[in-house]
C-alpha cells in the first residue's frame, strides 16, 4: 500500500457536492494503493458529532461568534485525535471542510472579521494546513436546487448570507492560488470526478 501523507480538504458552498465528491476521491485513492482517511468537519470525533448536533440539527440560537468558537473547539479534537496521527502514518486525508469553512460561513457570512477569524482558527489548529483545497464552486441558486432533503439549521440562513459565503471562499481562493484549485461544481458530478481526479494525482505526483 502507498504510504505518502497528503492533507486534502474539499469546501463549497450548500450543494456544490463536497461529499460526494469526497467519498468518490477516497474510493478511487484506496483503489489505487494509497492508505486514505476519510473525515468531516465537525462529525468524526465524539465531540465534533455532539457539536454538529448543536450547530446543525437544532434551533437553539447561536450568534456567529458562538458558532465560530464551537467549529473551532471540534476542529482542534479533531486535529489532535485524527488528522495529525493518520498524517504520521503516511496516509493521505481527505476532509469535507476545514478551517476555510469558519472564515467562510462565520467570517464573510456571518460579519465576524474574517482576517482575525482566520489568525484565530491557524492559530487554534496550530497552522496544520491542507496541502491541497479543492473549491467546489457553485451559483448559491443552483445549490439550493440540489438539495432534496429537509435542510439543516446552516442551510436555513438568507440567500443573501450564503451569496456572501461563495463570494467569501472565492476571495480565500484568490489569496492563496497555490492551495486552493477552483473547479466548476454546477457541472454533471462526472466531469467535475474527472477534475477532481487529474487535479489530485498531479499534486500527488509532484511530492513523489
């Protein structure tokens, strides 16, 4: 089996297919020999799925400072639990958000400073960053279209607070060109695998 740490995040706004995406990626890594780890962000810790159960599924009234700190707590088990020990095994990590998420979400969405989130978020994970962050960008109307379930306390915030969550991650992008590759989720999910695909194995093949 393949043994070379690589950290690779996918964020998007709602709808953009980050999951499945995810999952599609994680298959298609352990299929060809690579040891793959496969996380979301807040869920696959004890405390990130209590967190998510706060944060997600229940009306209980969060300013987005609160929520901010929460993401960032469930972040830091998660680092410390699972990202930095399968990373010390030489696996590769695919996370289905990160950091970028805060920044996003609580940061160009919710009217927190974003530059300050984002020093509060590094500095919390102590800098553990993605080598790759795959942006699954998507029109804020198409991605709600997609969504055919019964939406979550994050998905329920005004058009206009999520048009200022993809309008925030696509700045993320342009500040750091060399981490974040930008692919055009409103696509059929094949061609946007495909990109995703040839994106990843370049990257991987540039560490070997």
């Amino acid at each position: 089996m393949k043994r070379k740490d690589f950290f690779i995040t996918f964020e998007g706004p709602e709808g953009s297919g980050k999951s499945s995406q995810g999952r599609w990626l994680v298959q298609a890594l352990r299929g060809m020999g690579y040891a793959v780890v496969f996380l979301r962000d807040p869920g696959s810790t004890a405390l990130g799925r209590a967190l998510r159960q706060v944060l997600l599924r229940t009306s209980v009234p969060l300013s987005p400072l609160a929520e901010a700190i929460l993401f960032i707590g469930g972040r830091v088990q998660l680092v410390e639990q699972l990202i930095r020990p399968a990373l010390a095994k030489g696996s590769v990590v695919v996370c289905d958000r990160f950091h970028d998420s805060t920044v996003a979400y609580q940061g160009f969405g919710g009217g927190l400073d974003a530059a300050w989130l984002d020093r509060l978020g590094r500095s919390a994970i102590h800098g553990v960053t993605p080598q790759l962050t795959i942006l699954l960008d998507v029109p804020t109307a198409r991605g709600f279209a997609r969504l055919h379930r019964r939406r979550d306390r994050m998905e329920r915030k005004t058009n206009r607070f999520h048009q200022r969550v993809r309008s925030g991650y696509l700045r993320l992008a342009t500040r750091e060109p060399r981490r974040f590759v930008v692919i055009d989720a409103s696509r059929s999910s094949e061609e946007v695998r495909r990109e995703v695909r040839q994106v990843v194995m370049q990257r991987l093949h540039q560490r070997t």
